[in-house]
C-alpha cells in the first residue's frame, strides 16, 4: 500500500501532520537507508554507521620474533590506536594447537572484534562459531581459512596468495633462462605447511613451473618460517643433489628464507644468481634483506606481501567494520612481482 493509499480519506490537517512526522524521522535517522546493503551476502558489517573510537580488538597472530610478524602486529596495532580502538594482541607461535587456546582465551574477554591470522585453516571454524554464538565479529588476516571459517566470520582480509606462489615460478623460469639453463632440479621450502596460504601458494607455484616440464620440482619441505631451519634444509638438499644433477633453483616463501637458501648454497662452494650462472632463488614475502639481496644480484626476486601496507589495508577495513559500515566480506589485495627491474620503485614498501 503507497503513502497516498494510507492517507485517502484524512483531512489535510492529518495529512501534513503525517508529513511532517517523516520528514522528522528521516533527518533524525541522517537519511542513511539509500547506502542499505546488508542484505548483500557478499557484505559484511551492519549499515549503522558510528565511530570505532573506544572499541576493543584482540590479533590473534603468530610469532613476535618473527620480522614480518612483528611488523604486522606494530602496522596493525598502530593504524587501529590512531583511531581511538583499544589493541591488544596473543601470539600462537605459528602453533595450531596453541592457537585454538588464545581463540578461546579472546574470546572470554569479550572484545568488540577479534582479528585472526589463520595457522590451521580447518580447526579456527570451531573457536569462530563460538565467537559468532557470543556476538563477537571475527576477520581473517594475513593467512586464509576454510570456507566454513569465513562464513562464520565477518569478513577476510588479505594479500593474494596464489600470485605470490605464482610469482615465485615466473621469477625461477625467468631466472634460469636468463642463465642458459632449460632443464634441472628445483626445491621449494615454505612456510608452515597447515596454513592454507602456504598451500594456496605451493598450488599456484606448481602449477606455473608446469609450463617448463624440463624444469622437475624434486623436493618441497616445510621450512616453517624459520629461515634456520630453511638453511638446514637446503644445506642437506644441496648436498643430497649434488652428485643427481645439483639443485638449479630455489623457492624460500619468505626472503628470510630466500636469503638463507642463497647463503646455504655459497656455504655449499655453489655458484648463486644469474651473472654466475648459478642456484636461482626467489622469495615472496618481501624484506630488507631479499630487497639487498635482489639488488647484489644473489636472490633473482620476490614479491611484495609487505606486512605493513597489508597490516594498514586489513586495518582500514576493520575500522570500517566497526563504526558499523558494510564492506565486501573477501578481500585480496593486488601483490607485485619484485626484480633487478623494479626493485627501486619497492624499496621503501619493504623497508620495515
């Protein structure tokens, strides 16, 4: 029934008496309704919009001596405090099972949102139902879940992690051809192997090395982050191949492992990058070291999963989120491709 419908029949005293009761309500509600969309599944937040100054958010996040990490948890924490929100943060050690306990604990002190850094993408879904049954939004950053998971939260927001893997291939197959070598063996040393984005990325990676079948990926282990651990790994792999054809190129998923690779094959009598015709290594995870790196000429390239410029744009939307604005609920963010080539134009991006 129109508005017309439900006035026939009034005196005109009525009628604008009506009128003037919307006209009030609508300057009252900040005329608002015509940006509606949270009956958009691809949405999340509520349309009532306010301030986040005051608000509370727990990180949810891997380990602090890491160098990304702790980049992240400083970019993240001050972007939100600039803003009035109140940050505090746990740390799992990149440990699923550890994680599942700092969920549980954040979620018993009741904050206004809870950001997660996924490191098992399967196991987070329980801890995120609980989360939603006490009316507590939950976001994804820096590492992605399960589809479960993401329904249950409100939102994900972070880097693209298949480019990044893919990437990594196109900077191997660039590499190596640039160097005169068509065939040989190839090892990949990632992250911690139960994130999804490690997977995501090892998928991407394998998938671009197939467009070069002389190219034989031999080996992946999982290097946990850790670039120590990555230069005992590559140290033994190095030495396993040697006498199988030798290791011809590389993958780290940081570039701390990355370089660590590159040092482990010096340590190794191996000739490293393309000038030498040696072990090609990318990274994808951009630092200051695989920056200095790319620039010697030793670590042939990299991408930029900056933690500060990722840890800014999940902050954004969070803010978003909680002056109650709708924003799409996934969200990838572009990443680059880091070479001789543009190496300057990044520097400052992965300088942290």
């Amino acid at each position: 029934m129109t508005f017309r419908n439900r006035l026939t029949g009034r005196s005109s005293r009525t009628l604008w008496s009506a009128v003037f009761a919307v006209v009030c309500l609508t300057i009252a509600a900040g005329c608002g309704s015509s940006n509606d969309s949270s009956s958009n599944s691809s949405t999340a937040g509520s349309t009532t919009t306010g301030s986040a100054k005051g608000k509370s958010v727990i990180l949810v996040d891997g380990a602090p001596a890491d160098p990304f990490i702790a980049a992240y948890n400083r970019s993240f924490t001050n972007a939100l405090k600039a803003k009035g929100v109140k940050v505090s943060v746990l740390s799992n050690n990149f440990d699923s099972a550890v994680e599942q306990q700092k969920l549980n604990q954040a979620i018993s002190k009741r904050p206004s949102l809870i950001a997660v850094a996924v490191q098992d993408a399967t196991a987070v879904a329980a801890p995120f139902a609980k989360a939603k049954q006490a009316g507590i939004p939950v976001v994804i950053v820096i590492n992605p879940a399960s589809r479960r998971a993401v329904a249950l939260s409100s939102g994900q927001f972070l880097d693209n992690q298949a480019n990044l893997g893919k990437f990594a291939a196109i900077n191997l197959q660039q590499g190596l051809a640039k160097a005169g070598v068509k065939s040989g063996n190839v090892i990949a040393i990632t992250g911690s192997a139960s994130q999804l984005g490690v997977q995501q990325r090892l998928e991407a990676f394998r998938k671009q090395m197939a467009k070069t079948p002389g190219l034989k990926i031999v080996e992946v282990q999982d290097g946990q982050w850790d670039p120590v651990k990555t230069g005992q790994i590559s140290s033994q792999l190095f030495a396993k191949y040697r006498g199988k054809g030798g290791i011809k190129a590389a993958y780290g998923m940081s570039d701390l492992m990355a370089v660590s690779i590159t040092r482990s094959a010096k340590s190794a009598g191996l000739p490293v990058g393309v000038k030498s015709k040696g072990v090609i290594v990318s990274g994808s995870n951009c630092g200051p070291d695989g920056i200095k790196a790319i620039k010697a000429g030793t670590l042939y390239g990299g991408a930029t999963q900056a933690p500060t410029t990722q840890a800014a744009r999940a902050a954004d939307q969070i803010l978003k989120l909680l002056s109650g604005q709708s924003v799409p609920k996934v969200q990838l963010f572009p990443v680059q491709r880091i070479t001789a080539a543009n190496v300057d134009t990044l520097t400052e991006v992965c300088t942290y």
